[in-house]
C-alpha cells in the first residue's frame, strides 16, 4: 500500500518548460478593438464625471445623477479592463 502511495508525480508542461522562457500571449485586432474601445468610454465617463464635480458651482439634481452615472460607468468600465486583461492572461 505505501508504494502506491510514494509513486512519482508525472510533471506538467509548465514544469518542462526551461527557466526564463517568457509565456507568448497572442493578442488579435478584435481584442485591441474591444479593449481601446472600452478605455476610451472609460476615460470619457471619468472625465465627465470629474468635470461635473469641479467645474460646478452649485450642481443641480440633474447634474447631481449625472456625474453619479458616469462615476458608475468608469468604474464599470475599469472592471471590464481588467477582466478583459485577466481573461487574456489566463488563456
């Protein structure tokens, strides 16, 4: 019984791999199109939202959800960048 439990642990190819080889991710046009495209959103909604709070004196209601719509969307949008970023990391 205990040398069943002693046999060696057949290796994985990550363990084959030599030391210092860099993983190659590949990234297509589509991904590039999909990730500038929600940075550019992102960095709309941020800026929006940052010029509602600082550029106005006395917001009004309106302005008020605004500016709390396009903080949402920026931090929406980041969180899709770093899931796109995870999802391409992990393939």
């Amino acid at each position: 019984m205990s040398d069943e439990l002693a046999s060696p642990v057949t290796s994985t190819a990550a363990d084959q791999a030599p030391i210092g080889t860099p993983a190659v991710t590949t990234v297509s046009a589509h991904f590039k199109l999909v990730f500038i495209g929600v940075m550019v959103i992102t960095v709309f909604t941020l800026a929006a939202s940052l010029y509602i709070g600082i550029f106005l004196e006395n917001p009004t209601d309106a302005a008020k959800s605004a500016m709390d719509t396009c903080s949402t969307l920026a931090n929406l949008g980041f969180g899709a960048m770093v899931g796109l970023l995870g999802g391409k990391a992990v393939n």
